[in-house]
C-alpha cells in the first residue's frame, strides 16, 4: 500500500553528463526510494531517460556523484566508477531490447547465475510464471505481442535480482486496457519482491495510477513531488465540512 | 594438370582465414565498441593491406620477419628454421591480405548491433566478454561470415605477398596463383587454364555465398 511505503534506500545522482540525446548537460536528483514505484514524470528533454541509464552505468559521468543505498557508484573525486554490470540495477528500456536470437526463457536465463541449462531454463520458467508470460518461454521476441514481449522484459530485469528496477516508459507502445493490466501486475510484483522502483515517463496517468509517489524532473532537477493518490482514492477535500 | 598447387592454395587459405578471423573479429570487436585514441590510424592500418601493391606490403612483411630482423631471428631460435620461403610464411603472407576484408564487414555488422541490446546484457550483469560472445557476436554472425568467406577468397587468391616472403617453390611454396604465373611463363597453357578455372570456380562460390549472407540478415525487425 502506498501509505505503507518504507524508506529503503537513497539515491543520490549530482553528476554532469554528456548530453548527446537533449537532455540536461547536470542532473541533480536526490531521492529517498521507498518500497514500490517512485514515478518520475516531465517533458522531453527533462532527463528522465538521462537519470535512468546514469543510474544503471550506461552514461558516463563528465563529474559528479551517484550513491545508491550508501555505495559509491560513480565519484570523480574518488575515481570510482563501478562499471554497468557489477552495478545490479536493471532497466527495461522503452525498446525493451530483448535479445533477438533468444527465446523468451533464454533471455530471462541470461542475468542467472551460471549452472545447468535445465536449472537455468527451470528458474527462468518461474519468473516467466510471475509475469504470467509462461506459454510462450520458448517463442522468439519477433513472434512475442507488444503485451507479452513487455512481460518478459519485466521478468528478465526482476529475474537478475536487481538493488533497483528502472523502467523507461515501459507502458508507451501499448493500449489503455493492456496498460491497466500490465499496470497492477508489475505493482503486484515490486511490492512482493521489496525493491525500489523507477518508472519515468511522461504520462501523467500512468505515473498516477503506478507510482506510490510522484516527482515532477525538469532540467535534471527534481522540481515537484506529487501527493500520492490510487485512482479509486476520492479527491481529498480541504476546509472545513457543511 | 599438377593439383599441388590448388591443394596448397586451398590448405594455404583455410588456415590464413582462421587466422585472420581470431584476430580480425577480436580487433573488430574492441574497433566497434571504443573510440580508443588512435583508433583512426589502427583502421587505416588495417585497410591499407587493401590497397597497397602486393609487393610493397611484401616487402613491410620481409623487413619486419626476415632472417636479419629481431623477430625472424626470433623465430628462427624457437623452431629452428627460418620463416621467410617456407609455407608458414605463406600463410603469414594470405593471413595479412585476409585480414583487412574480415576486420571491415565484421566491424560493420557489429556495429550495427543496437546499442540497447548491449547496455541491456550489461545491466543484466554480463562482463564486456560476456556480452560480445553472447549478444554481439551471434547478432553479427552473418557479417563475420560474409567477412571469412571474402578473407578466404581474398586469401586464396594471393600472389603478390606470397611471392614476396614465401617465394615461388614447387612442391613447397608454390601456391595456385603462382603455378599459374609459371605455366603461363612456360606456355602450358592447357594447364594455366585448367588451374585458372578451379582457382575462379573457388573464388566465384566464395563470393557469392559471401554476398547471400550480407544480404539475408536476420532479425531485421
């Protein structure tokens, strides 16, 4: 529940970085995360992609800092730049980038410590189970639909047993009802697995009805925080009754 | 019609391609993925095979493994013979000509990996290694190919850089395209013709299976 949430980690990213995509030359975020999904919302340009791929070790920082949970990912000042694959946060992309040549289970198998096909393949089964996305462990993502291919990418990111899930736009090529669905399961699943969550993206309504919290980027600064509200809740009126 | 000739070319080629390929796809590989200072001139390097005269860049290869240079002296102790006029050096020259065709059309392929799916294999925790054996490798398997099969016709046709390190040796160094060179020399020109189309029907099948794998890509989704 969103009134629940328990502070679990702070991120601290006060970094300037290359602006190759149009994003801000600095970003300048200081978070407390807690249990479910934080929404970062704000318009293109903003560094909401920027933040995440910072974050996960696939920007470089010109300088700065990025702390997650106490741990020094990047520090300029220190020389510590832990590179993306010994970072253990996961992003599913806005492409979501499943590998092509994989199966589904194969590509949920790939962040699986190393062992046995058949135990790698069985553990990859599981999460596929958690995504609901089983029946098609052996089909290729070309021949996977927008909602499926979703689910497997969300199963894979989890699967890694990530310190944080950051997902880009994740919802931005599917249809209200899809979106709905995928909506309460992936907030089903980051509740059960206790993790701090990222979501960017630049609907309001998905960061209302996914986030337990809301923060408005512009120009790589957290510039608002948005009351936390779930669509059933009724506006809450101020003042005074009848 | 001698066979030796093709069959060295052939057996000369094969292992040039191999060769060729270990280190052409690796220098590929670290050439697609960092922008290391410098990189420009290593390209260079590597394509100039393409466009020098043969003799000339037989000429780098002599002074660089003769028998008076550091390396071929080198050499020299370590097996007890020289490398220059022997098949090793044959290979070494095919190897050279081989190489920039590989290093160009893996390069291409594997640069053209999406970059997501790199970054994604990384966050899933898979080491650089990792990632290029698994994910950029396989994706680009169909340029790396098209570059081997380019590299082997390109090695098995090699006259120039043979001729040059390797010389021209019967039953020793005598590739293909040199028996050619001598029949001709010599008027046998029934068995210059001979030669001729098998080192043509090679090199044709060579490129066409070459051509077809550039071209049916897949996962061009």
């Amino acid at each position: 529940m969103p009134g629940e949430a328990r502070l679990l980690v702070r991120l601290l990213v006060r970094a300037r970085v290359p602006g190759a995509d149009g994003g801000p030359p600095r970003l300048d975020v200081d978070l407390e995360l807690g249990a479910g999904i934080t929404a970062v919302i704000g318009p293109s340009g903003a560094g909401k992609t920027t933040l995440l791929t910072t974050v996960a070790g696939l920007v470089t920082p010109d300088a700065g800092r990025i702390v997650l949970d106490g741990v020094a990912l990047f520090d300029d000042a220190r020389t510590v730049s832990v590179p993306a694959h010994r970072r253990r946060v996961a992003l599913v992309f806005q492409s979501l980038a499943l590998f092509p040549h994989l199966s589904a289970w194969e590509n949920v198998a790939y962040g699986l410590p190393s062992g046995r096909r058949a135990a790698r393949r069985e553990r990859a089964l599981r999460w596929l189970e958690r995504a609901q996305v089983a029946h098609r462990a052996d089909r290729l993502p070309s021949s996977l639909s927008g909602g499926e291919a979703q689910r497997v990418a969300l199963a894979r990111a989890l699967a890694s047993e990530p310190r944080a899930l950051l997902l880009d736009e994740p919802f931005s090529a599917l249809d209200d009802e899809l979106r709905g669905q995928l909506g309460a399961d992936l907030r089903a699943l980051v509740a059960q697995l206790n993790i701090p969550a990222i979501l960017v993206t630049h609907h309001r309504e998905d960061a209302a009805s996914l986030g337990s919290r809301t923060l408005a980027l512009s120009h790589g600064r957290v510039v608002d925080e948005v009351a936390a509200r779930t669509p059933a809740e009724p506006p809450q009126r101020g003042g005074g009754g009848p | 019609m001698s066979y030796e000739p093709l069959v060295l070319s052939f057996q000369v080629a094969v292992v040039a391609t191999f060769l060729a390929g270990v280190v052409g796809v690796a220098l590929a590989g670290v050439m697609s993925r960092t922008r290391l200072p410098g990189s420009d001139l290593l390209d260079v390097l590597i394509t100039a095979p393409m466009v020098l005269p043969p003799t000339v860049l037989g000429y780098y290869l002599l002074v660089t493994v003769g028998r008076s240079t550091p390396l071929g002296r080198a050499y020299e102790t370590l097996t007890g013979s020289p490398l220059v006029f022997t098949r090793t050096a044959a290979v070494l020259a095919a190897s050279i000509a081989a190489l920039p065709f590989i290093v160009k059309a893996a390069r291409a392929a594997m640069e053209d990996v999406d970059p997501r799916l790199v970054g994604a294999a990384a966050t899933l925790g898979a080491s650089p290694l990792r990632v290029f054996l698994t994910v950029v490798l396989p994706l680009s398997r169909n340029g790396v190919l098209a570059g081997l099969t380019l590299g082997f016709a390109r090695a098995l046709g090699d006259f120039g850089v043979t001729l040059m390190v390797a010389g021209n040796i019967p039953g020793l160094t005598q590739t293909g395209a040199l028996a050619i060179y001598d029949a001709v020399q010599a008027n046998r020109q029934a068995e210059a013709a001979g030669m001729v189309a098998v080192m043509t029907a090679f090199a044709v099948a060579a490129l066409y299976v070459g051509t077809k794998l550039v071209r049916d890509r897949p996962h061009a989704w």
